[in-house]
C-alpha cells in the first residue's frame, strides 16, 4: 500500500514523484521504460543538445564581422550525437538521484490500471490511496501511403540517426518539426518543410512567425500542403488543389502527437478524443484518480506536465492549489529562436477580448544588436488587456528568446499592470529589456 | 522658458528627456560630449560588444566537445574595434532619434548651474520650471607615482587602444577591471589583476565570487594587493606587509569613478563626499532641482540612472514615484558571467535580518549541461525572508545569468513569495529554471 501510485515517469510522474516525497507521502514510479520520459530520452533535452551544436557550428563560420576568423570549420555528427547521448545519460542519472533521494520506490514494467486504484506491473499487484496517470504520448503516424517507408522516421528514431542525410523533408511545420529543419539546415542540408497549415508554430504571434520564415534562408517551405504519398525519395503533396512534388533522402514525420491511453479504455475512465479529462486539479472523474501531462491533451509541454504533477500532488495532500493555463510559456530552439507566454492578438480577437498591444524590434536594443549585428531579426510584442492594462501576452522572436520568457511568465502570473512593469529595473545592456521597452510603447 | 532643462545626456538624463517628452513637456537636454553619456560612448555599450567578440573567439575555439572543429581561429582587433565603433555610432543615432521624436530640444555644450533654475550654456541663459542634473561620473586616478605614465589607461582610452599588448595589468578587481580582465585573458593575452579588498566584485555573493576567480584560469589576481608605483611596465604592489612586483605592457586603471560635481560646489546644492545628496524622489535641496544618476553616487548603473530619471520626471509631472534600490539588478559580462538582484546573504548578515538561503548548481540543469558541459562553473542562489518567505535575492553565476536577472528583478520588485514563485511555470529546458530549483530548494 502506498500513498501514491504514478504511473509513468515523464516530466508530469517524476515531478510529481519528487514532490510528493519531500511531502513525505510513500510513493511508487512505474515507468515502462527509462526515467526522464520522452521529454528527458527522446525529446527536449537530446534535441536542444543537437540544436547547440547546430547553432555553434553556424556560428563558427559566421562570425567574421565581429572580428573572428575561423578556417575549415566542420561538423563531426558522431561526436553531436555522442554528446548528446552523454548528456541524456546524466540527466537520467540525476532523476534517479531524484527519485532516491525522495524516497520514491521506481520500478520498471508496464502498469495495467485497475480497479479500486490497484495496478498490476509484471504480474503483481500494487495498491495506492492515490493515482497518478501521466503515461505521456507518441508521435502520430497519420495514414499516408508510404509513411511505413524505411526512410521515414519519426523524431523517436531521428535521434538515433547514424549518419546525416543530404536532404531532409519534414512533415508538420510544429516545435518538433520546426526544431529538426532548424538543426539540419544549420548543418548545411538541403530541408523541405510540408505543412497543412496556412502557416507555421500556431501558437505563435502571425507576424512573428512570417518574420521567422523568412529568416530560415535555407528551408523551402511548402505551406497549405497536404501530404498525399511517400515513395521512397519521392513525396507528393496537394497545394491549392494541384498536385506537387519534392524529394528528399529522409522524411520527418512530425504531424503531432497522440496521448498513450492504451489499456485505460476499459477501466472506466472518462476519456475524451483519446485524451483523459481532468478538473482544474487534475481529477479524473474515478475519485483518487488523477491525470497530468500529455495524457490530459491540454498543454503538450514538459513544463506543464510537471505543474499539473506539482498540482496533483497538492491536492492530494490537501494543499489548496490548481492548473492555470494563462500563464504557460513555450520555447523553439531555432535559428531563430522563438518564445512566448499568454495570450497572442489573435487568441485574443478569437474571443473577443478587448486587448492593447505594442512591439518592438529587437535591433535597438544594445546587447542584440553588438551580439547579431544589425540585419538580424527580432521583436518583442506584448498584449495588455485595453481595459485593466494587466499584462495578457509577451511574445518574442529572436535572440535568446527562450531564457527571457519566464521573466514574462513572472509578470502574467502576478498579473502585473503596465504601469507596475514600468517601475521594474531592467539591467542595461541586456536583451530583457525588450520586454519593458514593448511595455513602454503601450498607448 | 522650458518645463524641464535636463544637464547631461547619459542614461539617467536621455531617458528622463524622452519620458517627459512622451509626457507633453518642453525639454532642453545639454550636453558637453556626445548623446548616450559613458554608458553608450565610454562604457556598457562598447565595452559588451568587445566582450562578444572576445567570446566569439574563445567559443570558436572551444567547440570541439560538441562535434564543432574549426582550424586557424584568429581575432582581427581592429575589425573587432570598428564593429563595437558601429555599434555606438548606431546606438547614438537611437538616442538622437528619440530625442526627436519626442520634442527633445538637444544643445552641445557645458552647463553652468546658475540661481534660479537657469543656466548658462555657451554664454545664454535658459530657463526651466524644473532641472535635472545628470552629469554622471568619471575614472578616478589615484595619486600613485607612475600613474600618469604613457602606458596607463583608464576605461576611456583602452576603448580606442588600436593594437592589442602582450600583457596587461588591471588595477581593481571592480566590473570594469574585471570585464576588461575577461576580454583580454579570452583573446590570450597574459592579465594581471590588483584589487585591495579579499574579494573580487564586491557586490557578489562571495561564494560565487571565489568560484569566479577560479575558473578565470588565464587571469592572476593579487587580491589584498596595495599598488605602490608604476615604472613604466614595473608595477609594485604591497601584499601581507609586504612588497611584490609584476611586469606588464599595458596597466588599465579601474579603481572606481567619481561623481561629476565639478561647477556646482557653488550652487547651494547639497553636496556630501563629492555626491548630489537626494531623497526618494530624486529632489537635491534645492526646489525644483533633481538630480540622478552616478552624480548621487547611489548607485552607479545605467538601468539605476534610467529608473532615477523616470523618477524625477514622474515627480515633476505629479505622478506618484519614488525610487527603491531594493531590486537593482545587475550583470558581469565576464566569462563566466555573474549577476544578481537584492539582498545577498552576507548583506542580510549585516544588518542582522533573518534570511534563508538555498542554491542550486548549474550542472544539474539540463540546458546548462547541453551548452557549458560537465565541468563548467554555475550556481543560482537565493536569499528568502525567514519570516514571510519574501524572495529578497537572487544571485546567478554562469551561463547567460545577464539575461536571467530582470525575471528576478520582477519577482523581487513584486514581493513574490516561495509559494507563489512555486507556481509560475519556467519554460524547459531553460537555464532560467534554475532560479525556481533554488526556490524550490529553500526548506
């Protein structure tokens, strides 16, 4: 008998582990696989490792104007790789640190949910006061002929990738697939990028992401497309009504990601187009049961899934808490990067809501324009509610967007006033600074 | 006849100038030199973007642990020189545009304060309704034999330096000494630094401070070291009583800066230890007369001087302001970096406030690790009120800690406490999660 039961141990179930046993509740972690989740194993932390490399390669042999010279820069994608399986290890060496320094009991096998918040992992059956599900998700194979091709991978498989492609094609213009083409063009390979969508990242600001295209000079982008067939190198597509064309050594398949209810159909569980509903405190409707993460579908981000674990695990302890999503920041890693928190101008206009918003190009701000010269794209745009002038929205483009957004996420949290941001002191010359300029331009 | 006559147009006085101007005032900016102060000219500005270059350098370099290899890396100084020359050619044209669009009057020339709110400029006579003083500071040179010599510099000068030495001497182990330090030990050049105090930076929490200096492998610091004289490239130093010497070609003076007071010891204004003395609201003793910036000495940062402008302005203006140096950021841009914001532990100590610490290492942090690798140096420690749970300080060494900071000033700013820091969602994988770990950590 434990106080919890998780069952995966992703960003939401190790989190959550971790928390619940510096609470001092017993708790057991049963993942099927490694500890770390996708997120730790197959996902943030490999890629960002490769995007690194990516991006100092690029920058070896671009950074004449600032007075460095570099000869015969190369890229050895063996030695990346290795790095980035070093580092994948030592992460996981660390959430097991976690999980033993917790006290959390981790034990590997498939867990089969069942009924009376029992489990049976490797034929044995195990008891919790309460349950966490945070079984994650896969990537989604859609039902095109020829995606079962040998040269179409997923971002599960490209991870392993021996030896680099001399052209790349991926499918879906989302994080997964914008960070792959970022990281293969940088590398100097030729990438098509095939999205359905009018455009690509939906959750970022329209200009933005246009601004971004445009900045990847060596990505061909094949928007409001529809892939039809892969025929080995060959892929077709469907563009304004007329079939087209490219080919490509490899195929990304990066269309989305379906959550992993598997084996939770039957077990009364209220699920909901594949995906798990909770309340605000990540109660499933079966009572000691919760769900967090990916399996829940509503914010498919490592970071939130460790919230909603942080926000089960204070429920189940009685500690007054509940998932807000206002407030969730996301991050690409590409060349450019881009982050945001909160509301955009057109999630703002979907609903109706009376909103401010100001921008400002990153170019005058000191630290970026010393540090990416003066061509180089960027902008900071941020939307205020037109009513209470509270902080709704920061959106960024450019930079080292991605380090800058949890100070954004700060300010909605506490939802800060314009003129509450205005008596912040920034420290000069750093990028952060475009947060407050755009807060300044607000009219 | 203006509302406001702003004396010097620095980042206390330029930004004082544009915010009265989006406020419908009439503004006169004087100013002796040129517009953007020794923060744009002489100082932040310049001083960063050679500090990329260097780092550039030291990166192309260094990138082989990631699958990187380039051969024949070399630093050109002048093309180095002449970029950081476009990046303040350019940035001043930002202020001079400013000043335009919002009505800014801009006058060349020295200010001479006279009675009743006028002053004479180039032998006229303007009036305001209200002055801003803002005539920032300068290097201070001590009166150590030698220090005149030719190959004496101080920050001013080595900006211009057109041909790197083969060795050089920092005098002050302050931000200036030590930014400059870092440059030059990164482009290899041999660097000595002579501070009197035990400690580098003495605003750092001393912990880090001592790691700093330990991983500045190409630099020698004599720290408790008195410099004596300096004969030609001979420099003496007394250390533990007793007298040492060192070699170098070129000696960087970075002692400290002394506040701008010159012309005004007649005025009426108080005057204490060579500083404007004023209260909260930026106003000298003297009606109608502010002051702000490094010429009250308070604080000696160009984000300080801008906040201090806003300031003064919102108070002639009658909106309700008042200055508050308890969430001043600020940032090295050494490599390392370091940068911090409130209260440090041993600043609690001092005034026998009752604090809890907790700090994590960088190391642990899945970006860090990806970017840095195993053994380089990082720490994010956080100083809480014992009582209330009040984040009081944030202090960050590696990495890109610059750009962490203004996230710490907001919460530090916002009174946050651990719980509700507990529930702001830091994006992964961020180096800026590591401020939320060290509150995490706090027991």
């Amino acid at each position: 008998m434990y106080d919890i039961i998780i069952i995966g141990a992703g960003p939401g179930g190790y989190v959550a582990a971790e928390r619940a046993g510096k609470m001092g509740k017993s708790v057991l972690i049963v993942e099927k696989d490694q500890l770390g989740g996708v997120c730790l194993n197959r996902g943030c932390i490999p890629t960002k490792t490769l995007l690194n490399s990516g991006k100092l390669y690029k920058q070896a042999k671009n950074s004449a104007p600032y007075g460095v010279h570099a000869g015969n820069v190369s890229f050895n994608w063996e030695e990346a790789m290795s790095w980035k399986n070093e580092v994948v290890k030592t992460q996981r060496n660390g959430v097991s640190f976690l999980m033993n320094e917790n006290k959390v009991e981790v034990l590997k096998g498939f867990a089969e949910l069942l009924e009376g918040k029992k489990v049976s992992v490797n034929g044995k059956i195990y008891e919790g006061d309460s349950i966490i599900i945070s079984t994650g998700s896969a990537p989604f194979i859609p039902s095109v002929p020829g995606a079962d091709g040998a040269n179409v991978l997923t971002s599960d498989e490209i991870l392993d990738l021996e030896k680099l492609p001399e052209s790349l094609a991926v499918i879906g213009g989302g994080v997964i697939g914008m960070e792959f083409a970022s990281l293969f063009s940088n590398l100097g390979i030729k990438v098509d990028v095939v999205e359905m969508m009018e455009e690509i990242l939906p959750m970022m600001d329209k200009g933005h992401a246009r601004v971004m295209r445009r900045e990847m000079k060596g990505i061909n982008f094949h928007l409001s497309s529809q892939l039809l067939k892969i025929d080995g190198k060959k892929l077709t597509y469907l563009s304004s009504g007329k079939e087209e064309s490219l080919e490509a050594d490899l195929v990304l398949m990066a269309v989305g990601r379906r959550s992993n209810t598997q084996g939770l159909e039957e077990t009364g569980l209220d699920i909901h187009k594949g995906k798990i509903v909770v309340n605000e405190k990540m109660e499933t409707n079966l009572p000691g049961i919760y769900a967090v993460g990916d399996v829940t579908g509503l914010s498919m981000l490592a970071h939130s899934a460790s919230r909603m674990g942080e926000v089960a695990v204070n429920c189940i302890c009685g500690v007054q808490d509940r998932m807000r999503y206002n407030a969730v920041p996301w991050a690409v890693y590409t060349s450019p990067e881009a982050a945001g928190c909160g509301l955009t101008e057109s999630d703002a206009a979907a609903v109706g809501r009376k909103v401010k918003t100001a921008s400002v190009l990153m170019k005058h701000n000191g630290r970026f324009l010393a540090e990416h010269g003066k061509s180089a794209a960027g902008t900071c745009k941020v939307v205020v509610d037109a009513e209470t002038d509270i902080l709704l929205g920061v959106h960024l483009l450019g930079g080292i967007s991605s380090e800058l957004v949890a100070g954004a996420a700060a300010m909605i949290e506490s939802e800060l006033r314009v003129n509450e941001i205005k008596q912040i002191i920034f420290p000069h010359p750093s990028l952060s600074e475009v947060i407050r300029d755009a807060v300044w331009a607000i009219v």
